[in-house]
C-alpha cells in the first residue's frame, strides 16, 4: 500500500510540460518464484554447470484522486511498473577452475512510459528480450581476463501508444573486455 505516491503529470494548457504531483493511493502486489539448480545432479558430465531463474508476477493499480487532472485514467497499474518480470541465467563455474561463463536473459513485460493525457491514451514501451554473456579467465592468483556481450539479440525498444507506434530504436551491442586485480589483503592468521 502506497499513501500519497509520487505521480509524474502533464500541466494543463503548457503543451507538454511535466510535474509531479501525489496520487490518492496505490497498491502494489505480486509474487515472486526463485530457484538455482546445480545439472550435476542429472549427469555427472554437468557438474560445473548451474541455472538460476527468477519470475515475478506482479499487479499494480493507482488512484489519482485530485492529482493529475489532465491525465486521461483517473485508475491505472503504476507508471513503470510490468505485470511480469523473467529473469534466466545458465553458466559454467567449476569450484576450482580457471575459467567461468554466465548467459543471462531477461525481459520484462509492457509497462507505461508515458501517462496518457487531455484525453489521449497511455504509451506503453512494449517487452523487450535481452540476451547477454559474460566469460571470465583466471591467468594468475590475483588476476583476470573478463569478456562481456550485452543484447546478443539486438532487439528494438518499441513504444505504443493506442496500439498503434510511437517510437522505436535499436539500443545496439555493446562489448567489452577488461583485466582485474584482486589482491588478498586479509591478515594471515586473523579471521
């Protein structure tokens, strides 16, 4: 339960121009299911090999009250907020090894970007599904080789608005590589 939560609003008659202002009240609800699984426990081959997933599934409703008075929903789920959220890692980690690498996707369901005002309907940004990837090698005690993909799937962020497209563009690829040291400065004999 939310008292008085902070709305983002459109100033009547300014052509745009946002404000905030507080909301009668919200309600936030959902549920959260988590697990981590070692696969050795399906093969001995898989024993370095682990998956973890996260899934929430949540429902949100605002009551604007006297707040807003040129949105076009005087009740709404809150701006910002998905009815879903995924999240599945698979990686590759031996207790002693030198190497490790971790693939996680995630993606999140439509939620408001934009609250719909003077009558106009809200604009959602539409799911997006990202992919990355990251790999780590161990050359010596206290150094590392790391390597990171970010949105392998190169996917559009898309927003909506009625139904209809509004906006679109490809946030791109990233990668990168870095090199960390990490000294072991514990006291030898101190815990």
């Amino acid at each position: 339960q939310f008292d008085a939560p902070i709305e983002r609003t459109t100033v009547a008659g300014t052509g745009g121009l946002l404000t905030y202002e507080n909301a009668d009240s919200a309600r936030n609800f959902g549920v959260e299911i988590e697990g981590f699984m070692r696969l050795g426990r399906f093969a001995e081959p898989l024993a370095d090999y682990f998956a973890s997933a996260n899934i929430s599934a949540i429902e949100s409703k605002v009551e604007l009250g006297s707040a807003g008075a040129t949105q076009t929903s005087r009740s709404r789920p809150l701006q910002g907020q998905s009815k879903y959220l995924a999240n599945i890692q698979m990686g590759y980690k031996p207790e002693d090894g030198r190497w490790e690498a971790t693939a996680l996707y995630n993606v999140a369901g439509k939620r408001i970007a934009q609250v719909g005002a003077i009558g106009l309907p809200d604009t959602f940004e539409q799911p997006f599904h990202q992919l990355d990837f990251t790999a780590r090698y161990r050359f010596a005690p206290e150094w590392s080789f790391g390597f990171r993909l970010k949105n392998i799937l190169d996917e559009s962020v898309e927003y909506t608005q009625g139904g209809l497209p509004t906006r679109e563009y490809k946030p791109g690829r990233e990668i990168g590589f870095s090199i960390e040291w990490a000294p072991d400065f514990s006291v030898p004999g101190k815990n």
